[in-house]
C-alpha cells in the first residue's frame, strides 16, 4: 500500500487544532456536569470493592497499601499468595507531577530499565533482557506488554496512566501465561473499568514548562445491570532541548487521550465488558547531542513523532459449576509518522573536523521519515478453576495477527546506502495453547507445571527506490517467509511457611520470537534481506514473599540467573541511523527486594532495591559490531532502588479542617553501558520527587516538584569517531494542582 510523504517538516500546533478542539469542548461539558476526590491512593481488593470506603477519603488513603491483588497468574488473587516476582506500580500514588506518568512510574520497579525515545518508541529491559533502542519492528520484542492481559504491539506498549488502577511489572519469563515474546516478564496495565459506583472527578495540573494536565472521570450505573465509565485526558509540555538551527525547543509534546469502559451483567454468572482507549500523541523530539559539549542540539530541523493509537477490546467472562470461561477479543490501530534530521552540526563537525558552519542546510542532503500503519487482532478463550477449588489451573488457545504497512525515506550525504525509498508490509500470524496446574503435594507444598505450545509465521514484502546515488541499484524487490514453531513452559515448587509466608523456586524456559525488520538496510545494493532467529534462555529463580502484622507490612525478595541463547542484542549506527539485531548469548544474574508498610493511619512507606550484572558470551571474534566476549549487555544498570514515604497530619488543632499530605520519592537508576562496544557507560541519576497538599474529603490542593535536584539523565548513548553523544531526560519541574468529586 503507498502512503504519500511530504518532506517538508510540520510544525506541531496546527493539526493538533480540530482534534484538541473537540477534546476540549467534550472536557467542559463533563466538567460542568461532574467532578471527583483528589485520589492519591486507592485499596486494590477488588473483591470487597463495594464496602470499600471512596477513594479520596482518609479511610481508603490510609489503607492504601492493604490487600494488594494482581492478575500475575491471569486470575485475581492476593498478591502475597503468587510465586512470581512482581512489582505493582500505582500511578496515583507515586506520581508527584510527572509529564510522562506512565514512564516514569515504571522506573519505580527495580530491575527495570527503560529508555525513553518519544511517541510509540519507549522500551526496556528486565533483569537485564529485552530491548534499549529502537525496536526492528514491531514485532521484535523480548518484554511483552498487556492491557489487562490483552497482549499490545511493541509500538503500543507504554501508554498514559488515564484511568489505571495499577501497572503490574512481572520479572522473569511469562511465555506460559502472556505469549510469544515475554522471554524477559512482561508489563500488564491494569486500567479501571465500569463497576456499578458513581464516580465525577475533575483535576489539573500546571508548572514548569508550561506544563499541563487535565483530567476528567466519568462513571455510573446506567441500570441495574449495565454500568458505564469514561476518562479523558489533554496534557502538553515545552521543549528543553535547545536546537541552535531553527530556535526552537527540542522535548514539546502535546497529548489527547480517552479511555471508555461498558460493563454488562447478562445473568447472576455472566458478565460482558467492552473497553476502548485512543490516543493521540505528538512530540517534536530529542536526538543525540554532545556529551561532553554543550546540551543543545545544532540541526537544519525539527524532529517530530506522532502516533495515533487506538485499542478496543470485548472480555466475556462465564462461571460454571466447575471452572470459568473467559474469552476474549482485542483490536490495535497504530499509525506513526515520523521525520528528522540526521545530520548535528555539533556532533559532525567533532567527528569530520569541519566548523559546524559547513551543515548548513543539510535538511536537503540528510533527513529520515517514516509512515507505519498496524493493524492487530488478538483473542483468548481460557478456562480456569475456580476459586474454591483444591487444584488450582488454567488453560486456553489464543492467537494474535498483526499487518503492518511501512513507508520509509531516507537521504544522506555520508552513507550511500541510506539513498533511497522503502514501500513494505510485513505480516505476522502466531497461533498457541497453554497451560499451567498447580498441584498440591501436601496441604503447603505446591508442585506447578506450565507449558505453551505455539506457531509463528511472518510474512515480508518490500520495494527499494534509489534516488539516483550511485553504486545503487535503481530498484529491488523482494519478498520471504519465516515460520516457527515454539515450546516454551517451566515447572515451580511453592511452600507455604505460614498462611502468610510463601518461599517458592522454578525453573523456565524463556522465548522471544524471531522475524524480519521492518528495512531491509542492504536494498540498496540488491541483497534480500535475511530473518534473524527466535532467542531461548532458561531461568532459574527463588524468592520469598510475605504479608505480615495483618497485612500492614508487605516484603518480597527474588535472586536470578538467566542463560540466554542469540539474544535480540542492538547495535545503532549514528551514520546510517539505522538499528540491526545482533544475536549473541549472555548471562545475566541478581536480585530484587521489596517492602510496602504503614503505621497506623498517618505514615506509609515503600521502598525497592535491584541488582544485576550481565555478561556478553561465546562472541566470534570477528563479530562486526565491536562487541566481544566479557562486554556488558547495553543499557543495563548495575543498581537500581526507589523508596518513598507519605504523611498525613491532621490540621483541626489548628482550627482548619482536612489533612496535609506530604510525599516524597527517590529513584535511583546505576550507571550502565551504552552500547554493545561499551564505549562508554551512562551516568548513574537520582531523581527525587515531591507533593504538599491539602485535602479534604472529596477535594484535594497540592504543588510538586519533579526531578528536584535538576539533573538531566543520560537516557541513551552511542559512539562514532571517538565522539561520545548521548539523549538527555527533562531537568526540573514544579507546579500546582487540584482536584474534586461531585
């Protein structure tokens, strides 16, 4: 399918009018009709929703860390009781004005990593395996993400936190339960959905930057048996990332989102949900600059990234007098477009020895963009014991098709190669059957096997145009196949010390699946393009977890080794600006610990600690990217920790009403490798985080402040010539917000 591209590069307000337009207006109507509570916490037992005090009372904050539930085994149990290390996230807790809520509340998980590359390209890695870069396509993934089980496209992975009840960070293999390519654990967002209360709640945010949120929930019973909620969200920030050639702001983002949720009870054992979420998000991005020059870009252009994301899913869910059905059926629009300068006359003029003068209107010479298209379906139907039940199992069929049409054109005056217009689709169908019981061998002592069973199949076709450079073939066309057929499983032994002091081990066999990227880098000179193969590794882990003092202290501690066979290592080259898959073998090994507490009703706590060393293996010697035997896997940080504390005084001494409610929290991410040579290692960053309100009842006054001590982290890096040039996180930033429920 050919998809026109316009080379001239757009400026970011002007298509954002009708779309922002009609999310405003839509904003006021729901505003003038409802509002809500300041929510800074809520209780996730979901089975005692209904006597649960409001989510902004002082009751409900002040057992906020009570009965945590997770879906890590895709059922809804105690988290306390599930042999898996899991790390849960709540935006609303541990956020104090973040801009990106969803990326930087996963950097509250230790052994975590991510980077952070604009709209549709934010990865990560856990326990040191998955991806730091720019994905090959969006197939090529080695951590899955979920929303609410359904699996998500690699370009769909991170989204906003609008309306999320929890975000659940599963570390280790979960090919069993969550598919193909969870060979590192996968992030399953766990949105709120309608449940029959009435929620109105508005709330806002503005600081630094221009900074800005606005919230608006929504949610009913529209009749005895069907109930309906909905969100939306519209938030934006300045750039800050000076770009010296057109003076402007590199980091500007403008966001719309809504999330909708429809909630049917068919009969007292039948319930239909059908949820939607779309968003729409554009950033004029960051790019590389000098590591050791001047924080500021020098390009003949802006970058700029928008993704338009639409999700729809439908979940049937029946119990039976012996088991549960639950089916499912979810559908992904993703449209991307993307366009930049490669050239930096700051970073070029290090590496050529010419003044940054002579790039001057390289825009013409040397500029990338691209438009992708993606269409997915996925469906589950799953059957599951029930709760009652003294054999605990589940098991299903699933299937996941996607098609993702790709235009891409590239011009560059340093790379012959990157000359050149691609016009491909590549198609992906995996079919698979899963598994897992857990077998009680004594009344504490469980024995649980899993094991799933798939068939991938992806399909490639692509068209590459020269534009004139020589030494290119005028056009190539090719056209592959690549199917596999996989096994994956693992078998866990569980004990149970006390009723609330669970030690457990397992052993797993990790996947991720193999393919094609997205371009074929060697058109250009009429070599087809090869698939890189599905990577393997086994997983050995043991670990505690225990709910203590009726619940007011939870721990959890997890070591690890993984043994990974050709893994989906990157290597970036600046000069083609262009990602290649590397498949090597490493090792990587640590561990995770966890505490959540509170005492009484005024002082809660968290807190986490992950250690990871990795280890590159069985390297030929003449491996082309620089990577050898003994190097670090890139983008993995040694350490990394998060703890947090939250205050509630009560000011009625003092003859105000209400509470003030103070937070704060640090995260600390170690310094890592940059690339696959290890050229260089990232700066380890401390980010600290803070929120002062007051509230009271349903109404809630606050300011935060955000990566208060203003030091930008070196999200990612890379080197050529001997120049080291890195990407950069936002600095400092503080503000005021409020919110309210009617």
């Amino acid at each position: 399918m050919k998809m026109p591209i316009d080379m001239k590069t757009p400026d970011a307000s002007p298509a954002h009018a009708p779309l922002y337009r009609s999310l405003f207006s839509c904003g006021l109507a729901l505003g003038l009709l409802t509002a809500s509570p300041w929510a800074s916490g809520e209780s996730a037992d979901a089975e005692n929703a209904e006597a649960s005090p409001r989510e902004g009372s002082a009751q409900a904050q002040a057992h906020v860390l009570e009965a945590l539930t997770v879906t890590a085994r895709r059922v809804l149990e105690p988290l306390h009781q599930v042999p898996v290390s899991v790390a849960i996230i709540e935006p609303d807790v541990r956020m104090h004005g973040a801009i990106d809520a969803a990326t930087e509340a996963a950097r509250s998980a230790p052994n975590l990593a991510l980077s952070d590359n604009g709209p549709g390209r934010r990865y990560g890695l856990i326990r040191g395996i998955g991806l730091m870069g720019h994905p090959i396509s969006p197939f090529d993934g080695t951590v899955s993400f979920a929303l609410n089980g359904q699996p998500l496209s690699g370009d769909a992975g991170f989204s906003q936190s609008l309306d999320v009840e929890r975000v659940e960070v599963l570390r280790g293999p979960q090919n069993i339960l969550f598919g193909r390519s969870s060979q590192g654990g996968t992030i399953n967002i766990v949105p709120r959905v309608a449940d029959w209360q009435r929620e109105r709640r508005v709330s806002g945010q503005f600081g630094s930057d221009n900074q800005y949120l606005t919230d608006v929930i929504i949610g009913n019973a529209i009749t005895d048996r069907m109930a309906a909620r909905a969100a939306l969200r519209l938030s934006g920030a300045d750039g800050y990332i000076d770009n010296v050639g057109t003076g402007n702001e590199l980091g500007r983002n403008r966001l719309g989102a809504m999330r909708g949720s429809l909630a049917f009870d068919l009969d007292s054992r039948t319930t239909l949900t059908a949820t939607g979420y779309v968003e729409r998000d554009r950033m004029r991005g960051t790019t590389y600059v000098l590591r050791d020059g001047p924080h500021e870009s020098w390009l003949d252009g802006d970058p700029d990234a928008t993704r338009r994301l639409g999700i729809g899913g439908l979940e049937l869910m029946r119990e039976f007098r012996s088991f549960d059905l639950t089916a499912s059926l979810g559908f992904q629009d993703i449209r991307q477009d993307q366009s930049a300068p490669t050239i930096d006359a700051h970073i070029y003029s290090r590496i050529l020895g010419l003044p940054p003068s002579a790039f001057e209107g390289t825009s013409a010479t040397d500029w990338v963009e691209g438009e992708t298209h993606e269409s997915a379906w996925s469906g589950e139907v799953r059957l599951s014991s029930l709760e009652t039940s003294d054999w605990r199992w589940t098991t299903g069929l699933s299937f996941y098709t996607s098609r993702v049409d790709r235009e891409s054109l590239q011009r560059s005056s340093l790379s012959v190669t990157g000359n050149g217009r691609h016009d491909g689709t590549i198609e992906l169908e995996t079919f698979s059957a899963f598994g897992e019981l857990g077998l009680p061998i004594t009344e504490r002592l469980t024995f649980t096997p899993g094991l799933r069973v798939g068939r991938d199949r992806v399909n490639y076709d692509n068209r590459f145009d020269s534009l004139g450079a020589p030494d290119l073939v005028l056009a190539f066309e090719e056209s592959d196949s690549w199917s596999d057929t996989w096994v994956t499983g693992g078998l866990g032994l569980d004990y149970r010390l006390l009723d609330d002091v669970l030690v457990y081990g397992s052993v797993k066999r990790g996947h991720s699946s193999g393919g094609f990227p997205s371009v074929n880098r060697n058109a250009g000179i009429g070599v087809p393009l090869e698939p890189y193969e599905a990577s393997t590794s086994w997983t050995y882990e043991v670990g505690t977890r225990a709910a203590l003092m009726n619940g007011a202290i939870s721990v959890s501690g997890a070591a690890f080794f993984n043994d990974v066979r050709k893994g989906h290592l990157q290597s970036f080259d600046l000069l083609t600006y262009q990602t290649v898959i590397v498949p090597i073998d490493y090792e990587t090994y640590g561990f995770e610990a966890d505490v959540r507490t509170h005492f009484g009703d005024r002082w809660s706590l968290f807190g986490g600690l992950g250690y990871t060393q990795t280890e590159l293996k069985n390297v030929p010697p003449e491996e082309p990217s620089g990577a050898r035997d003994g190097n670090a896997v890139p983008g993995v940080p040694e350490w990394t920790g998060t703890a947090g504390l939250e205050h509630r005084l009560a000011v009625s001494p003092f003859g105000v009403s209400g509470e003030l409610v103070s937070a704060v929290d640090l995260q600390y991410v170690g310094s890592r490798s940059a690339d696959i040579q290890n050229s260089f290692d990232l700066k380890s960053y401390t980010a600290i985080n803070a929120r002062l309100g007051w509230q009271r009842d349903s109404t809630a006054i606050y300011a935060y402040g955000h990566n208060l001590r203003d030091k930008q982290p070196e999200m990612t890096g890379t080197e050529m010539g001997g120049v080291q040039a890195v990407t950069l996180g936002r600095g400092r930033t503080v503000g005021i917000g409020f919110s309210m429920e009617f």
